[in-house]
C-alpha cells in the first residue's frame, strides 16, 4: 500500500472528456476475456494485454493499472433458431444471434513486479478509488457492439399524408378483383390516394414487373401518395404506402380515412401481396442470402493463422470484407505482418497508438494473420458441447475509429458501399506512407489507364490517369442464356396473368461472360461535343482505353447498380461468367503510334471561348431533366454549372442546389464563374494522377467537389488534351514524360491473372443488406462472413461484386 501511495502523482482521476480504452489492448486485440485480462494504464486510460503492458510501463514510466478480468458464466442448451422476419442481425426479429454473458473482476496492479490489490476496497487511497471507479463507470472509447448488421430504417411519416387532398370523384374500389386501369396487369398494383386510379407499379431493368403506369400517373398529376393493393389489412402498419416526391415507403398515419374515402373496408381485407421490405427480404433469406453465405452447405469451420473472423460492429461487413481480401494481398502481409513486428509498430507510433492509422494496420495484420485469436470454441455446457460452434473472431474496433476519421458516413452506423470503403482505404493507407513510397502496400494495386481520343480530323490525343480499380459496365444484351431468359420471361408473363407468381427455384438470370466485361471496357465509343483543337469546333470523337502498366493486383469492379425509370436505383440480378484464369495483355496501349498526329494545342484565348461554349446548356440534358417534373431554367443551370458532363452529374446539382436563393435568377454568362479553387483540393486530384490545370479547370466545373470533379474529367477527355503540358507547349513530349512518370510509380508485369478473391453484396443496394469475402488461401477457397471462417464448398464465383485477381 506504500508502494502504491509513492505513485499516486501517475494516478488520474478520468473527466468526462477522457477516452477510456478499457475494453480493449491497443496494440492487439486482448481484453478483459483474454488470458491474463486487460491492464489499463490509470494515467494514459490506455489498455494493454499481459504481453503488452511492460511496454507500457518501459516507455512511459506509468505503474499503477487497473487488471480487469472476464469470466463466461455457463448457458443453458441454445435455443431453436426463430425464422427471421426483419432484415436485422442480433435484434429481435433478425437474424439469431447469440451473446454470452461474463463475470467481471478487478485489482488494482502495481508494475514492474505484478503486486495486486483487490477492489474495491476501503484500504486503497480516496484517488485510487475514484480513478478506478471513473474508469469502470465510464463508457469506453469503443461503443457497446451493437450487431444489428443490416436492419432496415424505420419509417418515416409522410409528410404528404396529413395534408393530402382527395378528389371527390364518386370513385368506389371493390375488395378484389383489381386491375391496372390502362394494361391487363393484375398483381403489384397500386391505388393513388389523390384520386383512387389503381395502376400497376415499376418495370423492372429485364423488362419484368409493371409497366411504370402509377409512376407516370404521378408525373402526369403530382399525386404523392399510393398504396399497395393486397398489402391493406386490419393492421395498417403493415400496409405499403408510398410517396413519389419522397421516394421512398413512408407511414400514412391517416391511412384508414384516406382508404375510407373510396368506400373500401380494410377490417376485412386479407394480404396476398409482399411488401416492398417483404419481398427484399424473401428473396434475400431464400436464394442471395443462402447461396453467397453458402449456409445450405455443410462447411467445414476453419481456425488458425490467416483464419481469423472480424466481429461485426454493427453495419461493418463492407469493412470486415474488404480487409479479409487486403490481408491475403502479399503486400499488405509483408507491410503489416512479416517485416513489422507489433513491438516495433508499438515504439514508433505516437504516445496514443490508437490514432495511428499504420499502427493500427500492423495490430490488425497481426490479429488476423498469427491464429493467436483463431481458435476452436470453448467447452461451456455442461454436457461438453461448444456454446458456439464459431470462433469469436477480433472486434476491428480501433482501425474503424482510425481509419474512419473526420469521414461522415465511414464513422457512422450505416451500411457502406465496400467498393468506396477500398477506394478510401487505398487513399488513407497511401497518405499514411507518404514519407516511405517504397512500403505503400497499395502500389501493387495501381495500374495506369490511358483513353485515346480520334476526331474527324484525324488527329488524336491521348489522356492517362491511375487508378486502383477497373470498373466494368456489364453488357446485358451479351448475355449468352437469351433463350432461357426469353422462356422464363414469357412463363412470367403468362403465370402473371393468371395471377401466380413463379418460384425461386424457377428464376432465370442473365449469364455475362467476364470477357465481355472487359472487351466492352475497351470497345470504341462516340464523345459527343468533343472540342477539336484541328477543327475549332465541337464535333463527335471516337474514344478508346487500354492500360499501359498492369499491376501486381487486379481489381475489377461490377457496376451492378443502374439507375430505373425516375432515378431509382436498382441492382441487376445478374450472374457473371468469371474464369479462375484471364489474359489482358490484348487491353494494353502502347501510346502514340507512329502516322498518328496530335491535336494542337488550345490557343491562349480558345480555353476562354470554349468555357463560353458550356454556357449554353444541352439540350438533351435539359429535355431529360425536365421530362422528370424539374423547372425548365433550373435544369439549364444544372447543365451548365456541370458541364454538359451528363444527365446524373446535373441531377446531382440540381438536388444539392434546389435551395440555393438565386435558383430561379436568370442565366447570365456571369453565371458560369465559380468561387476560387481549394488548393487542398487540387493537390488531392494531382496525387491521382491528373494534370494540375485539368484538376483547376474540373473543380470549378464541379463546385469545388473532388469527386464530382473526378467524374468531370471521366466525361470530358478532350479537357485533358489541353492541360498536358502548358509549360513547354510539346503535347507530345508532355505525354511521354507522363506516362514515364506514372510507370515509375507503379508496378508493370504480364497480363495473365489468376482469380484469389472476391467481395459479395447481398441486397437491393450498395447501403444496405451485407458483404461476404470469399479468399483462395491454401490451393482452397475459404469464406469469410464477419467472424465465420469456413471452407467453401461452393463458392459464388458468378455472383460477386468485386473481384481480386493476383498476377501469375
């Protein structure tokens, strides 16, 4: 006790301010329930395992911690598995999952010899009191888990619904017997609450579904609110209500008036139709869900080094996917495992290592890669069986926190987008090795794509940028099943009209081979409004792309999500063809080639006169914003402040812009001047590759939105031909000094590729629903679905939404 009271003055009190990491090492992933518990250092608040905190303690000089141990109390047998009635995990409802509970102890532990005394006592000093109970009473700096992984959000009250006016038409809807009032739909009908008009809902993007009648029937008269015939019955709740201007399912709280008004009875109605949230979650439970997570097949659960799950933090599977795949990469073993040791990383890092994104990358490579928490269950019932048959896996907690920092959506709850997750990471991780280019693991993703664009002239011009995915339109129309899809497509049809509805096990997707994907990547395509530098005019080009490195990785990204009828997205429910082996040497450009001339420079003053050009909005963009209900003047600004860059990029505008108090002044050529450029923003965009004037010139097109800007320079390859070398005035020379530039950067090797991991999505969008890794590890493909590791007996190679393939 006189020991301890000769260190008081290493003793804090923690404020409400302090970040308390009591639940986990923050430089492994050993807490509470680990051998040996967690120390936490009562000055720093910083945990650390037993191996761990003689560092501690030989860096800072801090001995006094608070030991606390966990202890798993015994379960009664589990429990029967409940159907799932909710798109949740570990809610009521959800999907089954079940948590252990523990017995928590704590002493107070005195450095370097290990001296222990119990707390709570009354013998301890008053500091040491209320620095351990502060800390025990304290939330930690890592959350509660939650694991509710994909839960839909509740929904929201209309705000059309209070104030909807209904006609009085003399309408009256029967109790059955319903039909679209303009085709011979008879099932996903819906009635407008405006008026009473029962239409049928949205075509689907294979031409299955309704025939858009209730939507173009709100386009037609603003009616907001419709609700799903067969889905009313005496628990409105249930019922699907929704409202056009919201986009979305909403809650009607007036829905027994509104449905009163056209004579219909709801008590005595019964549901023959899904809902909207039914029907996602039927298909999910019954074929996306069962076939990606392979839960059907009988898999042979798999543990040690390079088979450690990652517990789910609530909605982090886009994360946990994603580094699953990472970590098989060599060059993130090497950077994080292999040639750095957590010792190392541990007396390099800052005095927090928790804010170190590189130290929390080496923790993590380290958790899953050594098979220290990678281990069979424990024996915990009394007849000898595991509680659980999985591992518990590692809680990413600390590299979340890091590498979501100051990111909005990353840091948040909410499901991600894995392909933008990869995209952020490549960035973070790149930034964090800025002083060691050398051990950026993230090169050996990085490839350099170059576009050649041809004018009637002749000439061309070539434009190179680098990139770390290869994104893939899928070209539905080279689907190589066109006469199973036309059978299915006409059963549908005929099922339909004797209102039956064909099975899952019936469903025919479209086939896709891989290599279309990618010789549609390259295939020649028209760029209309081309400036020509030879003509002095804006005519149509014919643009190319090939690569002119290929790295050491290759990621290929499937544009799954397409944009329906009124902006809506939509996955495709399609299957790809993907080989175990691809050749892309054919995709290689070699650059300028001897005849071909480039197009001359921009003039001084033509840059100037062809940003006089964009002043004058497309018409085709304007006609297609406008054919959507936009103001005719607000959809010409959109044009404009964008470039002409395409129909999404204006309605991206317009929906951010809608507020802006001089929307509705009229265009003026002062308009198109846009508010000074952040050079912060600039750098970023010439790290990616792009000239410093072409990165200028997009952001102010763009509004200052790097990424807007990023889809800027996409869709307007002749800016570049422009800003390739403004200093010497030689375009060619410019080119080749890039393209030696980006080579040198990035690795370059053959084209032949062997397919080693992919990335599945299951749901109806990219921000919700649930990510699963499939990793060839060991000549065998291995599932990694959050903390389950297994060996797949029938991994979904055709289903993926992002591919990994490594150079061979």
């Amino acid at each position: 006790m006189e020991l301890l009271r000769s260190h008081l003055a290493k003793v804090r009190i923690p404020e409400p301010t302090n970040r308390i990491h009591k639940e986990e090492c923050c430089i492994s992933f050993d807490t509470p329930r680990s051998e040996g518990g967690l120390y936490v250092d009562m000055c720093s608040f910083l945990g650390f395992g037993k191996d761990f905190v003689r560092w501690n303690f030989e860096r800072t000089g801090n001995p006094v911690y608070l030991h606390i141990q966990q202890e798993r109390k015994p379960v009664p047998e589990d429990r029967p598995l409940k159907k799932p009635t909710l798109l949740a995990i570990g809610v009521e409802g959800g999907f089954d999952n079940q948590e252990p509970e523990y017995e928590t102890t704590y002493n107070i532990v005195i450095l370097p010899d290990y001296i222990s005394l119990p707390f709570p006592s009354v013998e301890l000093p008053e500091k040491v009191r209320l620095a351990a109970d502060g800390i025990i009473l304290a939330e930690g700096a890592a959350k509660k888990e939650q694991l509710a992984a994909w839960t839909a959000e509740k929904k929201k009250v209309s705000e059309y619904a209070l104030t909807l006016q209904q006609l009085d038409n003399g309408v009256l809807v029967y109790s059955s017997g319903w039909k679209c009032s303009k085709c011979d739909k008879t099932e996903n009908l819906w009635m407008n609450l405006t008026d009473g008009t029962i239409l049928c809902g949205r075509k689907n993007w294979d031409g299955t579904g309704g025939n858009n009648h209730a939507i173009e029937h709100y386009e037609q008269t603003k009616y907001p609110l419709a609700v799903k015939l067969g889905t009313i019955t005496a628990d409105l709740e249930s019922a699907d209500v929704f409202s056009y201007p919201e986009d979305d399912s909403v809650e009607d709280p007036l829905l027994a008036q509104h449905l009163s008004h056209f004579g219909i009875d709801f008590s005595s109605l019964q549901k023959t139709e899904m809902t909207t949230a039914e029907r996602e979650l039927d298909q999910n439970v019954n074929y996306d869900w069962n076939r990606i997570q392979e839960n059907d097949k009988d898999a042979e659960l798999l543990f040690g080094p390079g088979y450690t799950g990652l517990v789910n933090l609530g909605n982090s599977c886009y994360m946990a996917s994603i580094m699953q795949v990472m970590f098989s990469a060599d060059s993130f073993v090497s950077r994080y495992y292999e040639n750095r040791s957590l010792r190392e990383a541990f007396d390099t890092s800052p005095a927090d290592p928790t804010v170190d994104l590189n130290t929390q990358l080496t923790k993590l490579g380290h958790g899953l890669l050594s098979g220290k928490y990678s281990v069979p269950p424990q024996v915990g019932n009394e007849d000898g069986k595991a509680q659980n048959d999985k591992q518990e896996g590692i809680p990413p907690r600390m590299f979340k926190t890091v590498i979501a920092a100051k990111h909005p959506e990353f840091s948040s709850m909410r499901q991600q987008d894995a392909l933008e997750f990869l995209l952020h990471l490549f960035d973070q991780v790149e930034r964090a090795n800025a002083g060691t280019p050398d051990l950026d693991p993230c090169r050996s993703f990085k490839f350099v794509i170059e576009e050649r664009l041809q004018c009637p002239s002749g000439k061309v011009a070539y434009n190179r940028r680098s990139d770390y995915i290869l994104s893939l339109n899928i070209p539905l129309h080279d689907a190589t099943n066109k006469e199973q899809l036309e059978a299915f497509h006409k059963k549908k049809a005929e099922l339909g009209l004797e209102g039956k509805e064909i099975s899952n096990d019936e469903i025919v997707r479209p086939r896709v081979p891989l290599g279309a994907c990618l010789s549609n990547f390259s295939a020649p395509e028209e760029v209309q409004d081309f400036y020509s530098t030879a003509l002095n005019a804006k005519t149509t080009a014919i643009k190319t792309a090939g690569l002119t490195t290929f790295p050491d990785y290759l990621v290929l990204h499937m544009r799954k999500f397409v944009m329906e009828a009124g902006w809506v997205p939509k996955k495709l429910d399609v299957y790809i063809d993907v080989p175990d082996t691809i050749d892309i040497t054919h995709m290689r450009s070699k650059g300028l080639q001897p005849g071909e001339e480039l197009l001359p420079e921009a003039a001084p003053n033509e840059e100037e006169n062809d940003a006089s050009m964009e002043l004058v909005a497309s018409e085709d963009i304007v006609g297609q914003l406008a054919s959507m209900g936009f103001n005719y003047l607000h959809c010409q600004k959109a044009a404009i402040k964008t470039s002409n860059a395409g129909v999404e990029e204006a309605m991206n505008w317009l929906l951010s812009h809608m507020e802006d108090p001089d929307i509705d002044d009229p265009i003026s050529s002062g308009s198109s001047k846009a508010p000074p450029v952040d050079e912060g923003s600039v750098q970023t965009l010439v790290s990616f590759g792009f000239h410093e004037d072409l990165a200028r010139k997009a952001l102010k097109a763009s509004g200052g939105n790097i990424e807007k800007a990023t889809d800027w320079i996409f869709s307007n390859p002749e800016a570049s031909s422009s800003s390739m070398d403004t200093d010497s005035g030689n375009a060619v020379a410019s080119s080749s000094d890039a393209q030696t530039d980006e080579a040198a950067a990035v690795p370059d090797g053959s084209g032949r590729y062997k397919l080693m991991g992919m990335v599945s999505h299951i749901g109806t969008s990219t921000h919700c629903g649930h990510y699963v890794a499939h990793v060839v590890k060991d000549g065998r493909w291995v599932i990694f679905n959050d903390s389950k590791v297994a060996a797949s007996v029938d991994p979904p190679k055709d289903m993926a939404y992002l591919y990994f393939f490594q150079r061979y």
